[in-house]
C-alpha cells in the first residue's frame, strides 16, 4: 500500500481487538517513531497494553473500545507544537495504516494523569493517537467542496488540485475542516485555520496530505 492508497483507506477507527499489536507491526512502527522524532525534535512515545488513560467515562463521548495501545505525542514546548504533532502524528496514522493498524486521533476524550508518557523538561503532552488491531475498518467522514476550502483557486494548477483533493481527506477535530488553503500564483500556498481548540493540529494533519497530493517538490508553503 502506498501513502496515498493509505489517505484514501484510513477512516478514523474506535474499537480495536483486545489483543496486543503483531511484533512485526510493533518493530516497524517504532523505527519509523524514531524517524520522526530524529527529523521532527518531538518525543513521540509507544505505549502498549495500557489501557489505564481510556478507562474514564469521558471516552464514552467517542464510544471507545479496548484502546490498549496509543501514541502519546511530546514535544517541547512552544507555539509550533501542536502543529508539528499534527503533521508528523499523521504520518505516523498514515504509516500505520500500511501496516494493517487502525487509529484514531483523541484531543480530549482520555485521561491525561494516567496516560503513561515521558516528558522530559520543557515537554508537554499534546494529545494521543489510539491505535490497534481495527474491528472495523471506520466510515468516510462527510467532506466540504473544493470550492469551501480554497481562496484564489478557480484556475489553480493540477498539483493543487490534487493537494486539495488529499487534503479533504485528513482528518480534522469534531470533522468540521475549518481551514483554508489559498494558491499564490506561480507555486505558493498557504494554509490557514480558524480558531478552534486543536486548529493548529488539524492544519498540520492538513498539511501533511497536501504535501501526499501536491508533490513538495512543486511548491512551497508562504510564511503566515
């Protein structure tokens, strides 16, 4: 499975397998984690069979079951964080999902105190990325238009196009896609977020397709 076979697969999943994730799977994850982290400066950590930070009835708002297994995006602190963890955590959800995982991205609906982290001074916890055996394979989510999400992009060329078309594929908080991707003439881009609890995350998640669809190599993103 290819990156962008695996946009188009995933679909956010909340109930997995009570069972523990395959070695093969586990042994992969972890390296491309440690990638991530070399590139990126976070500290994104594995946790497995802790089931602690989801046994709390505020999962039940996103009808979670047997989460044992979940990502806990750290990093230090500062203004990029939670757009850093958006961007590479979905490169890790789309990673896993070419390994046969299923993930889902959780803000709120899970117990900070129990949720088993290393943070080292300066670090904060972000939020996490349940992950496991899926049940099932999740729903599409509905999608806004082109038209919606874009600004000066009636003649844009086809690599924004494509960019759009996997960016109206990424998951956002609550599905509701609040951001904006404006096509600066000859080949800038730039991606804004209305103001919203995990805005910063979703443009990073946001991003991250686009980059899938567009080619990075056909672009750069404008400064904000």
């Amino acid at each position: 499975m290819t990156i962008e076979e695996a946009v188009r697969a995933r679909h956010s999943v909340r109930k997995f397998a009570d069972a523990p994730l395959p070695e093969a799977a586990k042994t992969a994850l972890e390296a491309e984690i440690a990638a991530v982290n070399a590139e990126s400066g976070l500290h994104i950590q594995l946790c497995c069979d802790r089931p602690e930070a989801f046994a709390t009835l505020l999962n039940r708002y996103g009808w979670f079951r047997n989460v044992r297994h979940y990502l806990a995006l750290v990093g230090p602190e500062g203004e990029g964080l939670e757009e850093a963890c958006g961007y590479f955590g979905e490169r890790l959800v789309l990673f896993a999902q070419t390994l046969g995982l299923g993930t889902c991205w959780v803000g709120g609906t899970f117990s900070r105190k129990k949720t088993a982290f290393e943070a080292a001074p300066g670090e904060r916890l972000a939020l996490v990325i349940a992950i496991g055996l899926p049940e099932d394979a999740g729903k599409p989510h509905k999608a806004k238009t082109y038209a919606a999400v874009t600004k000066n992009a009636e003649s844009a060329p086809d690599w924004f196009r494509r960019g759009v078309e996997l960016a109206l594929l990424a998951p956002t908080a609550v599905n509701q896609q609040k951001y904006r991707l404006e096509f600066i003439a000859p080949n800038t881009v730039r991606a804004t977020a209305a103001a919203s609890a995990f805005a910063k995350v979703d443009l990073g998640i946001v991003k991250y397709h686009f980059e899938i669809g567009a080619g990075k190599e056909n672009f750069t993103w404008a400064k904000a």
